[in-house]
C-alpha cells in the first residue's frame, strides 16, 4: 500500500531548541514527498517537496527535510523553533490510483506545540 | 489572486438533507481533489478529478458523488447526509503534484 506514517501525534519542543517532526513513507518507485502545515481553521499550506536531487531540501520559514531512502523516511526539521511555528504537520506522498492516476495521500498529522 | 475557493465556508444539516460544496480555482489546474479532516485521521481523499468531465474515486467514496463540468469548478454532493459526514471538508488544485488548498467547510450533520 503507498501510505506515510507520522508516529507522532504531538512534539513539544522549547522555543530556540531545534525539532524534529518525524515521517515515513511507503510507496513502490521513486517517492515524491510533501510537507504540509496547517494552522487553526486554515486549509494547509505548501513547505517542501523532494523529488530528486540533494537528500536535504530546504523550504519555507526555515525549515527543511532529509531524505533517506535506506530508512524511507522524510524527517521535517528546524534549526531553532519558534512560537509561532505550533500547528499541525502533515506528511504526503505522491501515490497512484488504480485508475492510473496521480493522487496526494497524507499522514495523520503531528501537531507541534513550541513553548516560550 | 483567489487560489482555491470553497462555498460554503459552514453549513448544518438535517440527516438525510442534501447539499453541494463548491470548490473554484484559478489557477488553470487539472488535478483537484476532496477531502475530508476528522481528529487523528488525518485527511482522507473522498473523490478526485484529473481534468474536466473525469473523476475517480478516493479512499472514502460512499456517501459522495462529485461532478467536474467545467475545469475550475470541482463539486462535491452529499445526496442523504448522515451524522458520520460530519466532518471538515478540503478541497485541493495541483499543480507540479503540490496541493494550492481552499480554506476548508466545516459541515455538521445532526
């Protein structure tokens, strides 16, 4: 089954200390990997992709993604954390449908709390 | 620079009413998608639709039907609403397989 696993429901982290906000993936092929954030009653918004290339990918607010294709994971990370990056994370792979069409299958979400 | 647009943004329903979410985008994208967001479940794609006049079903179907009669207009119907539709509802554009989302609809079934 093409799926991703977010093992995590929440991580707290300090704010200035680094996070890490883990996920894992299965999917036949070369993976495409999506980080998505969502803050309260807002739709998710864009953070990074990895589609090939350098196995660390850097995107928006500061934070970036490593690629490991021996563990198949795609952990998000950041250097320092911030207040104002607690919301909700999802993870998402690149699947296809059985109709042979490309379709976005996401985690379960981990919700980052960052205290001051 | 609307993006992705959904009507309405809240909605109650009686068991058993019907309604149609409406999701618009601008963006001249050929893939979009529904959603729906229940508490540690994550998003759970309901149907999807990877150009104008075709539709493929997700991994939670039963209960929906969608329609795609015009490129940027993807419409989600629930015909007999039932108190486990109660959820909120995404709708999704791709482009380059990176989702542009609406602000989502926070629909309840009593």
């Amino acid at each position: 089954a093409q799926s991703v696993a977010q093992p995590e429901d929440q991580v707290n982290v300090a704010e200035g200390n680094p996070l890490t906000v883990k996920c894992t993936y299965s999917v036949s092929g070369n993976p495409y990997l999506f980080w998505y954030v969502q803050y309260p009653n807002r739709g998710l918004q864009f953070l990074l992709k990895y589609i090939t290339g350098d196995n660390l990918v850097k995107g928006s607010y500061g934070f970036e993604a490593e690629f490991n294709k021996s563990q198949t994971s795609f952990h998000l990370k950041k250097p320092s954390a911030l207040v104002s990056d607690s919301a909700l994370y999802f993870c998402a792979v690149r699947a296809w449908g059985k109709t042979g069409f490309q379709k976005l299958v996401f985690g379960t979400g981990t919700r980052l709390l960052v205290s001051p | 620079n609307a993006g992705v647009t959904q009507t309405p943004k809240f909605r109650v329903l009686k068991t058993g009413q019907s309604m149609t979410l409406l999701c618009a985008q601008d963006m001249n994208h050929e893939y979009m998608y529904w959603y729906r967001q229940d508490p540690g479940m994550g998003l759970r794609l309901i149907h999807y639709s990877v150009g104008e006049g075709t539709t493929a079903k997700g991994e939670v179907p039963d209960g929906y039907n969608v329609s795609r009669l015009k490129k940027q207009n993807f419409l989600l119907g629930l015909e007999s609403a039932a108190p486990s539709q109660t959820s909120v509802y995404f709708c999704a554009s791709t482009r380059d397989s990176e989702a542009f989302f609406g602000q989502g609809t926070r629909l309840t079934v009593v």
